[in-house]
C-alpha cells in the first residue's frame, strides 16, 4: 500500500495539474514582482521646416518617459500574487492528502474484492459438493427431489456470487489503476493481508480541533482572504494616479532644446467606484468562503468520526471468526444431511447463513475502509488507516 502511496504523489493525473497550476501561478508572482507598471516609453520625431523666404530646416525631438507607482500599488500587486501563490500551494498540499486518502481506499476495497473472490469460492466449492452428493442420493434412490433441488439452488447461489465477487475485484483493481495513472495491459501485483487498522483516536474536541489547524484547505481559505483584502486596499489606491517622468531632447531652426517634466492623469471621470464596490465584495465573499469551510470541516470531522467508530463495532461484530462459525455450521449441517438426521429445510437455512454472514462480513469491511479514509480526508491525513504487511 506504501509502494501505491508514493506512486500516486508522482503519476496522479490530478496532482501532476495541479502542480503545472501552481507553476502558472508563480509566473503570474513573477509578473506581479516588477518594480513598475510598464516599460519606459521611447518616442522619436522629425519634422521638414521650410518657412516662406526662408531656407528649409529638419526639427527633430527625443522623448524617454517612465511611469512609477506612487501609493504602494506595486507592494499590493505583489502581496495579493504572493497570497494566491501560497494559497495554491495549500490547496496543492491538501489535494495530495485527498488523493492518498482515495489511493488509501481504492488499495483496501482491491483486497476486499481479493477476500470476497476467495470465499466466494470456498462457497461454490462446498455447495458444488453438497449438490453432487444430493443427486447420487436421488439416483440410488435415497433422497428426495426437493432436497436435490434446494442443493441445486445452493451450488446456483454461490456460482452467482463468485461471478459477482469476480466482476466487483475487476472493477476494483480498475479504479486502483486509473488513481495511479497505470496503462491497463500494467502489472499489478497487491501485496498485504487485509487488515485495516486505524491508530488512536483523540477526543473529539480535540480532534476536531486539530482538524482545523492541520486542514490545509483552510489554509488556502485564509490565504485568499488576506489576498482578497490586498486587492481591496489596491481599488482604494487606485484614485491616485500613477506618476509619469519624462526627459525630451529638440532640435529646431539650429536650436537646442532639452528638459523634462511630468505627468499625471486626472481621477475626476473615471473615480474607481466600481472597482472599490468588487473588490469589498471580494473580500466578503473570500471570509465568507473561510467561515463556511470551517463549519463544514467541523461537521465532516464529527460524521466521519461516528462512521467509523460504528464501522469499527460491526467489523467486531461480524468478524472472521463468525463467518469461520458460519462455515463450519454449513459443513455440519452438511453432514446431518448425509447421515439423514435433517432435511432441505435446514440445509437451506444453512445456506443463506453461510452467504448473507459472508456479505455481511465483508460489506461491514468496505464500511470500515470507506469510513476510515473519509476521516482521514477530513482531518487532513490526520488519521489514516493502516494494513497488516503480507507476512504477519
């Protein structure tokens, strides 16, 4: 399962867009990192002066102008784009848990499927028995047609649980491949006897709490609030306007003129009104967006808390062991019937507690699994369930 972990941090699909997402970002900081708005602009003209009666003359003109920030925008630009970044990286993080979390789950349900294969076909195998041997009864004259036909019934039933325990494992590997980017014609060899186990628990304030400061998705959240809240301190500087210097060089009728000045639009059409209003709606949406997250990392923590501990009491409940006792109640049940002392009644009694403890047995597995790594998604890879290795 480790060996799965890893893969999927380097071949997920998801997590590879993820981190070419997060390279787009640090070009957009980049671009955001500049010390001024634009570029300095360099500006070339020459004019013919030919003046009535006099003799003709070329006027030419150099300009070189640099516009600059004046209130700060530059440090905001570069704030808010540092903000973005770093939220991205929390979202990238968090995305990493969620996918070792499906990762998790799609290897456990892998071995369940493995599990219920192979005691599907312990079933086919002691129902196929039980019915050879009821049809001989019937040949020799011994038995009866109806405890054939409930033994015929039986070696059915398990013969379409094993087609549906195959079909439930190839589904189950596919999802397994298609998490860890493998091409379907890929070796998959799983390794490690199904045993999921989950460390301890803290209470569950506590929990709930560390929940809350190991989420890196609310981290993201409050990382875009703080960018959010650059942005609108931008709008509001976006009144003043940025400041232009520039130098010229002229040359007219043999004169040489140079100087410099500046410039500065005026803020009195356009006042940034718009911009101020999207920007504190930004901002509120953005706290909004955090506040909500943390209520719902909360309650996720709490669901998947009493999921799993209820999974963890029916795993106990319907255990090996009890599908072991079911098994051997079939075989002795089985030979009852050989020795005449019961009949079809309580052979298919027999029957359907052998397969409905089975399914219990292994529905109550997926349960725990399914639980397990939702709760280690909600607690940002806090909790996390384990697996026994092959050999213990």
């Amino acid at each position: 399962m480790n060996q799965a972990l890893d893969w999927a941090q380097r071949n997920n699909p998801t997590l590879i867009a993820a981190r070419i997402g997060l390279r787009q970002r640090e070009g957009a900081l980049v671009h955001a990192e500049r010390a001024v708005p634009a570029n300095p602009q360099l500006g070339l003209e020459a004019a013919d002066r030919d003046p009535p009666g006099g003799s003709a003359s070329t006027d030419i003109g150099i300009r070189l102008s640099q516009e600059f920030w004046i209130a700060g925008q530059g440090g905001l630009r570069q704030r808010a784009a540092q903000a973005r970044l770093t939220a991205d990286e929390a979202d990238l993080r968090f995305l990493q848990v969620a996918t070792r979390s499906r990762v998790r789950a799609a290897f456990l349900d892998a071995l369940v499927a493995e599990r219920a294969v192979t005691t599907a076909q312990e079933v086919v195998a002691v129902n196929r028995d039980l019915a050879d041997y009821a049809q001989r009864r019937l040949d020799a004259g011994q038995g009866t047609r109806m405890e054939t036909n409930v033994a015929r019934i039986g070696a059915g039933r398990a013969r379409a649980l094993l087609a549906r325990a195959q079909s439930e494992r190839a589904q189950a590997r596919i999802r397994l491949r298609e998490l860890l980017a493998l091409a379907p014609d890929a070796p998959l060899q799983l390794e490690g006897r199904l045993k999921p186990t989950a460390p301890e628990i803290p209470d569950k304030q506590t929990l709930i709490e560390r929940a809350v400061a190991q989420r890196d998705d609310l981290a993201a959240a409050a990382s875009r609030v703080a960018a959010a809240h650059e942005d609108l301190q931008l709008a509001r500087r976006q009144i003043t306007p940025n400041l232009t210097v520039f130098g010229f060089y002229q040359e007219e009728e043999g004169a040489r003129i140079a100087g410099g000045g500046v410039s500065l639009p005026l803020p009195v059409l356009h006042r940034y009104g718009g911009e101020r209003q999207q920007a504190v709606a930004g901002l509120e949406a953005a706290r909004l967006d955090r506040e909500t997250l943390e209520r719902e990392v909360r309650l996720q923590v709490l669901s998947a808390l009493s999921a799993l501990q209820a999974a963890r009491q029916r795993v106990e409940a319907m255990s090996e062991e009890v599908v072991t006792a079911a098994r051997e109640n079939f075989a002795l049940t089985q030979r009852a019937f050989q020795a005449g002392e019961l009949g079809a009644p309580a052979l298919t009694t027999a029957q359907d507690t052998l397969i409905n403890t089975r399914r219990d047995h292994l529905d109550a597995l997926r349960e725990l699994v399914a639980t397990g790594t939702e709760l280690e998604r909600a607690t940002g890879g806090l909790i996390a369930l384990g697996n026994a290795p092959v050999n213990e």
